[in-house]
C-alpha cells in the first residue's frame, strides 16, 4: 500500500499535466500560434524527464546507503509537494514570463523525485518477494503507474464535464492538482518506519564484514613491517595499526554506490538504458502525445481521447501482471521483449498512417494495441534489470538504468512535435521515431541475453 501510493501519485500528475495539455499551454504561455503554445507546453514536460537522471544518482546513493523506506519517504514528499504547489501557481495573464518560470522549477523538483521514486519502488518490491514470484511482484509498481494514470484521466474527465471551459482555464486545472494533497498525506504516513527487505540488510552486513577484513590486512601488514625494522620511523604502534584499521573500516562502511556501479556494472547499466528506450518511447507516446495529436489533427474532440485514452490504459494495467506471471512461469522475458519491438518498427509506419482515415475506430484500436504491447513489456523489465545489478548497487542501478531510458521516452513527444511543426508532416515523423527506438531496445535486449543471462530466465529457475 506504501509503495503503491507513491507511485500513483507520481503517475497522477504526469498523467493530470499530459490530459491537460491543451489548457496548460493557455494558461501558462502567451496566446497566438499554437504549434508554439504546443512546442513551449512539452518543452516543460520533458524538463521534468531531463532531471530525472540526477534524482537517480542522489536517491540511488541514499537508498543504497541508508534505506530503502528512508530513500522512498523523500521521493514521495519532494515528488507531492510540488505537485499540491502547481496548483497554486499564477497563470501568465497575471504573473507574465514568471509563471512558466515557476512551472519549470516545480516540474525540476518532481523529476528529481521520480528519478529516485519508481526504481526504489520497483527494487523494494522485487527484494521482498517470494522467490516463486520475483517477477509479477516486481510489475506491481507498474500496475500502480497505470492506477495512477488512470485516476489522472478520470479526474480531468469528470473535470471536463462538469466545468465550462472558460472557468478551466480560470481555477478548473488547478483542481486535480491540489486534490493530490490528500494522496500524499496518506503515502507519507505509511512510507514512515518501512521495514528493510533483508537483501539489503544482508549487502550492508557483507560490506561492513568485509571492510574489516581490508583492514585487518592492512594492520597485519604493518605489522609485519613493524617487526622486521622496514617501517619509515622504524615502528609502528598497536594503537596507530588499529587507528588505520579503524579509518579503513569506515571508509569502506561508507562506499559511493554510484562510484562502484560505474567500475563494475557500467557495461549494464549502458544496455539497462537502451533496453527501455522503446517501452519508455511507446508508453509515453501512447498515453500522453496522442490524445493531443488526436484533438489537433484528427478532429477527435478532448471529451471522447479522454474515454479513448482511459480504456487503453485500463488494458495496458492488465497486461503488466499478464507478463510478470507467465514471465514467473519461465516464459523468455527478452527475448519476447524483442519480439514486440520488431513488430511494432515494422508496423509503425503503417500504425500512424492509419490515422489519416480519421476513423475513431481506427484510432482507438492502434492506440490500444501500442499500449498493450507496451504494458506487457514493461511487466517484464523490474524482473530483467533487478538482475542485472548486486543488492549494493541494485537501487543506483535501477535508478539510473530506468530514468535514462525515461528521458529518451520523455523527449520524444518534444522532438516530435518539433518535427512536425519543421516538416509539416504529421504522420512520418511519428512513425520514425518510433521505430528508431524498437531498434535500439532490440539489439540491446539482444546483448542483454547474451551478457546477463539470468535477465532472461524464471527467477526461481
């Protein structure tokens, strides 16, 4: 319940902030052209992804230094708080450049949460499970990440509805994100005292053991050299022998994870990264860059993307425990990974031609299969990277690992709109970037299996 508040609140603002868009680009840039308003709008939004990696780095170090629960505390409050703040901000009319201004900042602070929050989340979820089910365990945080999703567009619908448009873009976008004060108050008092899973609890123990080991080394070495006259002073003291054991014993107790996971693990990390770039690229594309794509250029109207965009995620949350159970069961997590990522480069263009019929059907169906494909995937990828690194690393890594392949997802509504509004062609564009990413996810799901093995297999096998 802990974790999965975190995320949900995590995901209900991006979810609010991307349903929203079309608002949020009035109330907070300078009316005129709107493919600038549309530029300037996911422009912020991928500021929130853009600091993201270095939430990853901070986080990553307390969760694999102090805690878990210490580490997952803070991401909620910094990831709610501004979120609750958002919804007090001025708009333009009344605040001129500040108010966008305002906006980047919180947005810079919630992407400095969210660098930390999923991949803790995600890592406390996969340690604390029962080894039969490491997999579908660990989907739970995306599980949450549809929840949240899915109350995001449930407010803005209901929103919708029942308030006229010349009061939204008045006090109505502010409601969604205050009511998230109520979310963060339960999630921070049941975040509290988080007990520890015993992998890191067992990962410090060993570090601490052996850094004593190291140095009792030492000590006996200088010792040693003590006894035979080679010391510089011709001695060495017990008590100085002891004072650097005791120095070296601290300073292995208290380690940079980061540090150790660039000079053992960086090779995974790398392939951890590309790995998501499609799941992260496909996930955002179909939830949060076509709904506006669908008002602005197929004529779809904001009332009836947001019924379309709510049942393709309800579908996307089913298929993220769908792949963690039959990935538990021993099904070949990359390789069916690579999979889906052919298919989707080799129907991409195809997919987004297919809206040029302006047929909601049509656009309703291959908005649902792209995020089918991409909730299964990503109800394999906790149980593929938490393989990938130690216990001592594992929340650094994953971090790391899940927020730089985000930030390839999280431009990628950016660069294609700019696109667009260069070339003029609104379906190419799209399509291409799409595919470029089921590439490289493909090729390094491909390393993947042939370096980390154990990403690809039954965890309990």
């Amino acid at each position: 319940m802990a974790i999965s508040l975190g995320t949900v609140i995590e995901w209900y603002d991006y979810s609010v902030y991307s349903q929203l868009a079309k608002v949020l680009g009035k109330v907070f840039f300078p009316t005129g052209n709107a493919a600038v308003q549309a530029v300037s709008f996911w422009g912020l939004f991928a500021v929130g992804f853009l600091s993201r990696p270095v939430g990853a780095v901070l986080f990553g170090h307390l969760g694999d230094t102090k805690g878990r629960g210490t580490c997952l505390l803070w991401t909620v409050l910094l990831m709610g708080i501004p979120t609750v703040l958002i919804g007090c901000l001025p708009s333009y009319s009344q605040a001129g450049i500040a108010a966008p201004i305002m906006l980047a900042l919180l947005r810079l602070v919630q992407g400095l949460a969210m660098g930390g929050e999923f991949g803790a989340a995600m890592v406390y979820l996969y340690e604390i499970a029962d080894p039969r089910y490491k997999a579908v365990t660990g989907s739970l945080g995306y599980i949450s990440l549809g929840a949240g999703v899915v109350l995001g567009i449930l407010v803005v619908a209901a929103l919708i509805s029942a308030v006229p448009e010349s009061a939204m873009l008045v006090w109505g976008w502010r409601v969604p994100f205050l009511m998230s004060i109520v979310t963060l108050g339960v999630a921070a008092i049941l975040r509290y005292n988080m007990p520890e899973s015993s992998e890191f609890t067992h990962s410090r123990e060993e570090l601490s053991e052996e850094a004593i080991r190291r140095a009792r080394q030492a000590a006996r070495s200088n010792e040693a050299l003590s006894s035979t006259g080679s010391s510089t002073d011709g001695h060495v003291s017990v008590i100085d022998v002891e004072g650097q054991a005791a120095a070296e014993a601290e300073k292995k107790a208290h380690y940079v994870p980061v540090l150790e996971l660039f000079r053992g693990y960086w090779s995974g990390l790398l392939l951890h990264s590309l790995y998501g770039a499609w799941i992260s690229a496909s996930f955002l594309i179909g939830y949060s860059w076509l709904p506006s794509f669908f008002n602005q250029h197929v004529g779809i109207p904001t009332r009836l993307t947001l019924w379309m965009v709510l049942s393709c995620m309800i579908l996307f949350t089913m298929m993220v425990p769908v792949a963690g159970i039959l990935s538990d069961k021993g099904l070949p997590r990359l390789t069916v990974t690579i999979a889906i990522c052919v298919a989707s480069a080799a129907t991409a263009i195809p997919m987004f031609m297919g809206f040029a019929t302006k047929s909601v059907a049509i656009c309703w169906l291959i908005q649902a299969i792209l995020l089918a494909m991409s909730g299964y995937a990503m109800g394999m990828l906790p149980a593929v990277v938490s393989a990938i690194y130690p216990a001592g690393v594992r929340i650094s890594g994953c971090n790391l690992g899940v927020n730089l392949s985000s930030t390839i997802g999280g431009v990628c509504p950016l660069i294609i709109t700019a696109v667009q509004a260069a070339t003029g062609s609104i379906y190419y564009g799209p399509a291409i970037v799409l595919a470029a990413t089921a590439v490289i996810t493909s090729v390094a799901s491909a390393l993947l299996i042939k370096h980390y093995p154990a990403a690809n297999k039954c965890t309990h096998a």
